[in-house]
C-alpha cells in the first residue's frame, strides 16, 4: 500500500520529491510497538507533573479505541495553494473505511451526496443529473469532497488513532506546555507526538530528514469524552490545509449499512470514474 504523501501529491497532479513514497510505505501496517522497558519519571517541569512514555502510549491506544462512528455536520475549510474553499456537510463515518459525505448549499440542500463502502466510491450531483461511480481511491476521494488522504488513512486521524513509527526512545521531554516523545523509523522518518496534561493527544507530526510532511492538530476536544471536535491538517508537500470542525456529533452510533452506499436514480447519467 502507497503512503499518504505519495497519495496526496497524486491526488492534486503535483510531483513528490524523490523517494517520499518509499520513506512512508507502509505506515498504516505499524501497530503500537512499546519495545524497550519504561523510562524513568523525569521531574516535573513548567507545571506538569512526572510521566513515563509507556503511560502517555496506553493512553493513546485506549483514546484512538474509543470511537467506532461519528455522525453530525461539520464545517470544512480547504487552502490549497492560493485557492481557498468552505464547505459544510453532513459526515457519516464508521471504521474501518465506510464513508458518507452531503455537501450542503446555501439553503441547507444536498448538492453533492458522496458515500464510500467496500472501496468502491460514488457520488450523486443533482445540478449535474450526474452519477460517479468508481475505486475509492485517494485521487477520488479529492475530486468529490477535497480530501487528499486514503480513506481508511483519513479515518484513523479523525478518530485520533494515529499510525505510529516502530521505535522510540522512551524519552518524554516538556515543549510549550505539553508533553513531547518522538518516534522513529530505520530509514529517517520521525514522528513527534505531543500530550496535554490530562494525556490526551493534541499533535503528531511525521517527517523525514527535517522535512515536515503532515501536521495534524486537535485543537478543540470535547471534555467529556475526548472527542477531538476541531481538526487542522498541514500537508507542506502539497501546500495544503484542511481543517474539520465538528458540529452537533454523535458517537458510537450503529449507521445502517445501506447509508454508506448510493444508487443511481433514474434519469441521471452515469459517469465511471478512473
């Protein structure tokens, strides 16, 4: 499976530096690898109290398992290059990779329907009198609803279950009021992750050779259940931001199937994307 970047960069028709897609191959494949014992507490510093780096990683996997499905409306604001868009939608989104999008109008109706499931991908435009239907590839998945990631890549973010690089030093450091580890791979790539005082994910940063890229900050987080309820995403090698607010949300919900897949009316042409 192609990594994120590599995907990104495909998705807009723009050229990857050399050798990305090779740095970020295989990701998604990585599970928790707590190699090595647990590193001393260090004393408390700026305010925050001592914690170990096994501690901050059970809480990471514990908050990544707590959300199966989300369900609400949701502001999206894209910059890409020079260009900037707003969008509000309806998001229905459940693990691993079952996907439903309504872009909303001006008046609160659907002018695109966009629902992914057993990758495969489809979109109904009214204005259009058009049906796309296609792979649920990441290229796709931009066209429709401005998303440069992988589906399933996508999803683990937004339920804050970030992939994470194999090795680690065990070292929790303190940078601007929050708790700082890194993570890292063999071949360059690093990983940070940043904590708050409760341990709850607020950053994570992945790059290679000092080069940044992907960003992804959960800068709002519902108190009572960690719900990360703002999302901001950086992706430099495309010169991109996303960022996702979450509005009137429902968690946990089972979404009937039949919700994640569309059917062309009658009367629109269907159109095969690529």
């Amino acid at each position: 499976m192609m990594g994120i970047w590599k995907k990104s960069c495909v998705a807009l028709n723009r050229t990857c530096e050399p050798g990305w897609g090779r740095l970020v191959a295989g990701l998604l494949a990585l599970g928790l690898l707590l190699a090595g014992g647990c590193a001393p507490l260090r004393p408390p510093v700026e305010g925050l109290p001592a914690v170990d780096a096994l501690t901050l990683m059970k809480n990471l996997e514990v908050q990544g398992r707590r959300f199966h499905s989300l369900q609400g409306t949701a502001s999206l604001r894209v910059v890409s290059g020079e260009e900037e868009q707003n969008v509000k939608q309806v998001l229905l989104i459940q693990r691993p990779d079952l996907f439903r999008a309504e872009v909303l109008g001006l008046f609160g109706q659907p002018v695109v329907t966009v629902a992914a499931a057993d990758d495969r991908l489809s979109a109904l435009v009214p204005g259009e009198s058009a049906f796309y239907t296609g792979p649920a590839t990441p290229e796709n998945l931009y066209r429709l609803v401005r998303f440069p990631l992988e589906l399933r890549e996508l999803l683990q973010f937004v339920f804050c279950d970030v992939p994470l690089l194999p090795g680690y030093s065990g070292l929790v450091e303190v940078d601007e009021g929050l708790y700082s580890m890194r993570r890292h791979a063999q071949d360059g790539r690093e990983q940070r992750l940043y904590f708050d005082r409760q341990k709850q994910l607020r950053q994570v940063s992945y790059s290679s050779d000092g080069m940044e890229l992907l960003r992804v900050e959960y800068r709002t987080v519902r108190p009572e259940d960690g719900l990360p309820q703002q999302i901001y995403m950086s992706l430099p090698a495309v010169d991109m931001e996303l960022e996702l607010i979450w509005r009137d949300v429902r968690v946990n919900a089972e979404i009937p199937a039949i919700r994640f897949r569309l059917t062309p009316p009658a009367g629109v042409q269907i159109r095969n994307l690529p």
